[in-house]
C-alpha cells in the first residue's frame, strides 16, 4: 500500500460510528470507507481484495458510461468504444487497484449525469448525493451540474416566476 491506500485501509478497519466521527475531523467523506468496511468484513482485508473493490467500481464506471454515452450518441457500437476506452485508459486503470475513493466518484458522476438525461431526477439526486460522500470534489462538480439544470430549466422557470410574481399582486 501507499500511504492513502494504508489510511483507507486502517478507516475501514474500525466500526462505522469511529469511521464517521474521523471522517468528520478529517477532510474525506466517509462513503468509500463505510463500503470499504463491509467489503472487507465479506472477503478479507489482505491487499488484492482492499484494491479489488475499486476495480469493481471501474468495470460498473464501463458499464454506466456505456448507457451515458448510448444517450448522447445513440450508437450503440461508439458507445462500446467509447466505455472500452474507459476501461483501458491507464490513468482510470491505475486508479482501479488503488484502495481509494476515485473510481466510485467518477463512477457516481457518470451515473447521476445518465439518470439526468433520462429524466429520473430521483435517482440522478441519489446519486449526486451519494457523489458528496464520496469525494470533496463532488461540490466542484455540482455547480456545472446545477448551472446546465438552469439553463435546461429556464422557460418553465421563467413562467413559474412570472405566475408567482402575478398572482402576489392580485
């Protein structure tokens, strides 16, 4: 292990009520190690199964931007290419047998920007969500996402403003 990949694994390692409380004086998000944690009381806490959750994350990462990329292109053989892309970029491979939150982050923003485009604003929340747990960069990645919802949003916007400011003159 690295040194985060050892900090990961030694947060994991402690009961949910520890790792929410260190979580909270240090500047990481606790979703990764709660899954962490549980993946670790199922298969073991030796190197290769800590990592092999994030690569479980980077195959579901393949999969998710395959149905993202199938909504923005409507081709589904582009799509494959596209997702196979993903899953032999050396940079998202490094990060797939690392210990750490990466592959679930991007993993959750593919997956929040698909359910968007298919109009299941619930799930695309849940997923935002579940994004700001994950990983501090998660707010940097909500200001594009609510700057596009506006300017999905701004006619009905704009006539719920207009109805609202009339209706309080009456």
């Amino acid at each position: 292990y690295w040194r985060d990949e050892a900090f990961s694994v030694l947060l994991a390692s402690k009961g949910l009520k520890d790792i929410l409380f260190l979580t909270i004086k240090d500047n990481s998000p606790p979703l990764y190690y709660f899954l962490l944690h549980f993946w670790m009381k199922l298969f073991g806490d030796v190197e290769y199964v800590t990592r092999s959750l994030s690569l479980l994350f980077l195959f579901l990462l393949c999969l998710s931007s395959f149905f993202l990329l199938k909504v923005l292109l409507k081709n589904w053989k582009v799509s494959f290419l596209g997702s196979l892309a993903i899953l032999l970029n050396p940079f998202l491979i490094e990060y797939g047998f690392e210990a750490r939150a990466y592959i679930l982050f991007a993993l959750l923003v593919v997956t929040a920007t698909f359910f968007y485009l298919n109009k299941k604003y619930l799930l695309s929340s849940l997923f935002l969500g579940l994004m700001i747990f994950t990983h501090n960069f998660g707010i940097l990645f909500l200001i594009p996402f609510f700057v596009f919802w506006f300017l999905d949003n701004r006619e009905s916007l704009k006539t719920k403003i207009i109805s609202f400011s009339s209706s309080n003159e009456r």
